[in-house]
C-alpha cells in the first residue's frame, strides 16, 4: 500500500513539473528572478534578470513588450518601485517599453557608484 502511495505521488510529481503555467493569451509565463532590494545582491539579481528575459524571449509563442515590461517591474521591492515608478509609467525614455531600456535604467539607478573603488580596496587588503 505505501509502495503504491509512493508511486503516485511520483507520478503527480513528474506530471506537475512538466506543466508549464500559463501566461496571457494562454502562452507560457515567463518566470523572472526577483530582487530583495539589498546593495550587494543587485548585480546578480540584474544579471539573472537579463539572462532570463534574453532566454525567454527566444520562445514561442513570443510574449508582448508590455508583458515584459510590467514583470520586469514586478521584480522590484516595494520600496523601490516608487523610484522607478516614473520611468514605468511613461514606458521608458522613447515610450516603446522596450526591456532593454529598463534593465539600462535600474542599473543606472541602482548600481553603486563607487563598487570598482571598494573591490579595489578589498583586493589590496587581501594578505596572500
């Protein structure tokens, strides 16, 4: 009986791990990695970011740029929406709401300014 119980749950399992969520329009969701709005975990949060947007958009069926745009968005802590809330409802500086555009401006606002400084100073604090 739990050899049995075993086996369905296996079943279930594999069978839920092949069904892909669906999106609008009945396409497949795009599953995009969220920030925690922390300094030091930014630049993988963007690189993630762009790596999953780069690869999602080779797909078919092809999701809109509004789509794109608006999780993209939804990436974003609370907190730091309210600076990006600009850019995103004005569709970014030409209005396309083109995604590349987005990940442009979050680094530029986003990114620590004096980060190449700091990674200097702990290399050459670094005994060998």
């Amino acid at each position: 009986m739990m050899q049995a119980l075993v086996q369905q749950l296996a079943v279930a399992n594999r069978a839920g791990a092949t069904r892909e969520e669906e999106g609008p329009s009945g396409s497949r969701e795009w599953k995009a990695p969220t920030w925690n709005g922390k300094n030091d975990s930014f630049r993988d949060y963007l690189l993630r970011l762009k790596s999953s947007y780069r690869a999602r958009s080779e797909v078919k069926p092809k999701l809109s740029r509004d789509y794109y745009w608006n999780t993209i968005y939804d990436t974003l802590p609370t907190r730091e929406r309210a600076r990006m809330r600009h850019f995103w409802e004005k569709g970014g500086y030409t209005g396309l709401k083109d995604p590349e555009a987005f990940f442009e401006q979050l680094e530029h606002i986003y990114t620590d300014g004096n980060e190449q400084a700091k990674a200097l100073e702990k290399l050459t604090g670094l005994k060998h």
